[in-house]
C-alpha cells in the first residue's frame, strides 16, 4: 500500500465472466438465506399479496478490500467497548444527568426515561442484562503521506437492535464459496485468496449470548414450564431472514426454543404471573403457555412505533416483567449519540470512571472521532457556529437521539436545517465530523442490477455482553460481568457519494472483508 490506500480493484470481468459470477450468486443467497423479502417498489404487493416471496439480498460482487491492521484495531478494542457500555448502562446517577439535558427537548428519549422511572418505583424484577452490541468504524487516513496512517474511527455503538449478524456470517461464506469455485479471475489471486477473505461467526456467537442469558434465567429462576426466548419483532420486516439465521441457530445448536413476537401482539399475548414472569400465549397453540427468559428487541427502537400509548404500556409491560431485556431501557439510553459525544469530550473524566485500565481507555480513545454538544457550553457554542456557517459545515454530519438510519442531517443541509429548529432544540444534536473514508471500485447487486463504482465501507464488530446489576437503595450501581465476547463482524458498503448507509433504508449492501 504505497499512496493510494488500495490498488486497482475489483478486476475486469467479461461479459461471460459477470454472468457467471452472478448466477452463482443468485442461486448461492437463496439456497443459503442470504435474502430479504423485496421492497414493494421491487414487487408491488398486488403481485406478492401472501408476502411469500424473498429475492437476494443487496450483496457485493467482490468482498471489499479492508486493511487488516485496521480490521484488527477494531476487533481488539471489542470486549472493552462493551466493558464500557455495560459499566454506562449499570450507572443509573450518571445515565440519569446525560437524560436529563435531553428531558424537555427530545419525547421519545423522555418516554424511555419514564418507562425506567416507572420500573424502578416498583422495584425490579430481573437483575440480568444482555447486551448484543456492534461498534460501528470507517477507516480514517490521517497523514497522507506516512505509512502507519490509516486507523478506525468509530461512528456510532448500538446498543439495541444491531441488525444484519445473521446475512453477514452468509455473505461472507458467500465471497468464499465464489472464489472456491473460480468466480474471481486469475489474476486476482494475489488479494483474494483462503488467507484474506474473512469468516464472520455472527450468527453462532449471537445466538451463543442469547443461548448464555437464556441458561442463566433457567439456572437462576428455576422455570417449571416451557421456556421460550422471544424475538420481539415489527409488524412488516423485510429483514426477518437476518434474523431467522439466530433462531435457527439457537434452536439447532442450543435447543432453545424461539417465538417471534410482533411489537404491537405484546399486551395481547403476553402476561406477568404474581412474581412478574412473563409469559407468552401464542395464538396458534390453543392455549398452551411458554415462560419467557429472554426478550431480543428487533423492534421498538424508533419513535414512529410508539404512535399510541397502548405502545409505550407494552414496552413497560416488557420492561417491568422478570424476563432479561436485550436491551433493557438503561441499556438502550446508553447508546444514545449524546452519551457517544460526552465520552468523546477531549479530557473528560467519563472514559476513566466507566473503564479504570488505562490501556484499553486509550484504545477506545484512539477510536473516537470529534464529536460536539450544539448546547450552551462553550464546546457547544463553538460547534454552533461550525454547524451554521455552509463553508465550514460540510465537514460535519448532525445527529439526532435516534436509530436505525435516515435520520441525520449531512454537511451542507446542517445550516438551513438549524435555521429551521428553535434554538431551544439544537441540544437534541450532536454535532459529528465526518470520516473520510478511502474509496475502492466495487459492484453491488440490488434488486436484479448490478451497479458498479466508487465504493465506501463500514465495519461492525459485535459484542456479547451479559452481566448482572448491583441495586443499592433501589438504585442501579455497579454490576459483576459474566460473559463478554467478541460475536463476529459486519462489512457494509455503499456508494462513495451516498452519505447514509443503510443496507435496509436502500442505500447500502451487505459484504465482507478481504484484507490486506
Ligand atoms: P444510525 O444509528 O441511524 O445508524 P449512524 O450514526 O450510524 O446512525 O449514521 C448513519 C450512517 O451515516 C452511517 O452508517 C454512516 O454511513 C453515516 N455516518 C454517520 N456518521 C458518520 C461520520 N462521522 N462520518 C461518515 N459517515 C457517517
Ligand atoms: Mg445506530
Ligand atoms: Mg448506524
């Protein structure tokens, strides 16, 4: 890697050489799971009224070039990120001041906070926490001209609803499974090859922490029913097959038994017994009762899907229950952007009080990229008017408290946007430079089209976290780690000039990593 961070890439392929390609890649993602149900813009629903059909998921055609020290940097500081995340979650005091500045000007984060509230007047019912996390990186070129220049920034960590585990575990076997049986040409040997294309243990290590917090329910409440672990889910997935791979493994590796329960079936289907457990009723097994170990949110992340308050009754309902939530509310508010931008601070004190050993506090700190409050500090009034002024703004991306893509407001639209929100809201955002990643040719197929160009990159690395809250005069302090473990890594990639990167949202493709 001399100037330029990537050599010439992905090869030429003949016309004969694509079609070959393709038709293995088609036929391998169906055969394998690697596939979403389409959109209704793709097959309209007059077409598809059972919603029984499913077509390849957006995939790339070559597995994107990453560099391995970077591919290393992010996995090693993994455990520490969810050391971190579950030492945040476990301090209420802390978490409660960083809600708080959000209370009046965000109702969805405020909703949360009173979902807690409520909780913890009543006292918990479940000291268990899982967290399946995934850390999100783009490479960062710092110095053009020195060789140890490139490193991962990081771009967010979510805690709740980290999604595509189970397609990545597939996409990667898929770029293996194509150059084993001859799909990338001769010459590109010398990059792709048995040594540099990476497996992806998502889908066995994420059903491994559901299976470890499933196990720890049994052993600690000693169930004399069925158990079930619940995959709380939307009402319309295009995605149910990522997630499908988990139960699948869970039931077939671990024998757990699995449910998919719609979001909006919760107060429907659902009870609490005198001790709170929760126990599940499904519609299809006349009568007959599961107990409940684990909750996994795929659902109930975004405000639009609390639009009434039989929502906001069901995620208490959940949250009150002695089932173990993945992730419970105090978890869920710890991934919030604001707390990413508070423990971002240049010499803030937060890093060390949530992880004492220095080492891996300065690796984290290696990963963090600016990030700025837009309140009344002086920090925030600084960033306020690199937000406002269009030269300066292209540098940065907003952020509101939210998840699951297509909510951020990118360089040159940050000015009129501010314009166009009382000043009284501007706390609500964080304030984010912009990681420049280096571009690379690849070729993404979508909806039955190849589209090839100029290509950027993301990598997630999963974390599986369970452990267990200290309560002190009813308040969460501390908490004792029984598992954590590094789940396996995601590739997304997406067009150089598209700023979201949403393989869901319609922007982005699932992929995997070949390193060098
Ligand atoms: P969400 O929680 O909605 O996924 P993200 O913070 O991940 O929010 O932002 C969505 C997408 O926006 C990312 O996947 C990435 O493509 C892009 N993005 C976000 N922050 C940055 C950044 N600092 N630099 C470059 N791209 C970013
Ligand atoms: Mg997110
Ligand atoms: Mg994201």
């Amino acid at each position: 890697m001399a100037n330029a961070v990537y050599p010439p890439y992905p090869p030429t392929l003949t016309q004969a050489e694509q079609e070959y390609l393709l038709t293995n890649l088609k036929d391998w993602s169906i055969t394998h799971g690697l596939a979403v149900r389409p959109t209704s813009s793709y097959v309209t629903e007059d077409l598809d009224p059972a919603r029984a059909l499913a077509t390849t998921a957006p995939v790339t055609l070559f597995p994107s070039l990453f560099p391995r020290s970077c591919f290393d940097q992010a996995r090693a500081v993994s455990q520490a990120y969810s050391e971190l995340y579950s030492a945040i979650a476990a301090d209420e005091e802390w978490l409660g001041e960083i809600v708080k500045e959000l209370l009046e000007i965000d109702d969805f984060i405020e909703n949360l906070w009173k979902v807690h509230l409520a909780v913890k007047k009543e006292g918990y019912a479940q000291s268990l926490q899982l967290g399946l996390f995934r850390s999100d990186y783009m490479v960062h070129v710092s110095d053009r001209n020195s060789d140890s220049r490139l490193s991962v920034k990081q771009v967010e960590f979510n805690t709740i609803a980290s999604s595509f585990g189970g397609l990545s575990s597939q996409v990667a076997s898929l770029h293996r499974y194509l150059h084993s049986v001859g799909a990338y040409p001769e010459v590109t040997s010398s990059l792709i090859n048995d040594a540099s294309l990476q497996c992806s243990g998502s889908v066995p290590q994420l059903a491994s922490g559901l299976a470890k917090a499933h196990q720890a329910y049994v052993e600690s409440d000693k169930p004399n029913r069925p158990v079930c672990v619940l995959f709380l889910v939307q009402d319309v997935e295009r995605n149910v097959f990522d997630q499908r791979h988990l139960e699948y493994a869970l039931n077939t590796d671990h024998g757990v038994r699995t449910f998919r329960l719609p979001f909006s079936r919760v107060l429907e289907d659902t009870s609490l017994d005198q001790d709170r457990k929760l126990l599940y009723t499904p519609p299809s097994f006349s009568g007959k009762q599961w107990e409940v170990s684990v909750v996994y949110f795929r659902a109930g992340y975004a405000p639009t899907e609390y639009t009434s308050q039989r929502a906001w009754d069901a995620r208490l309902h959940i949250e009150r229950s002695a089932v173990i939530k993945c992730p419970g509310i105090l978890t869920h508010l710890a991934g919030s952007k604001k707390v990413q931008q508070v423990l971002a601070t240049p010499q803030s004190p937060h890093l060390a009080r949530f992880l004492p050993d220095k080492l891996a506090a300065d690796k984290l700190l290696a990963t963090f990229a600016p990030i700025y409050p837009l309140d009344e500090s002086e920090a925030g009034l600084e960033a306020r008017k690199l937000a406002t002024d269009p030269q300066t703004a292209q540098k940065y991306v907003l952020k509101p408290q939210r998840e699951g893509g297509g909510n951020n407001i990118y360089r040159s639209e940050i000015p009129g946007f501010l314009q166009s929100l009382p000043k009284t809201k501007w706390p609500a955002y964080i304030l984010m430079e912009m990681i420049e990643p280096p571009t690379q040719g690849n070729a993404i197929f979508r909806n039955g089209e190849v589209q090839s160009g100029e290509v950027i990159c993301e990598l997630g690395v999963y974390g599986a976290c369970l452990w267990r809250d200290k309560v002190e005069n009813e308040v969460v302090k501390g908490r004792e780690v029984l598992e954590n473990f590094e789940a396996g890594y995601l590739l997304r990639t997406k067009g150089a000039g598209s700023s979201e990167g949403g393989v869901a949202a319609g922007f982005g493709s699932v992929d995997s990593c070949c390193l060098l």
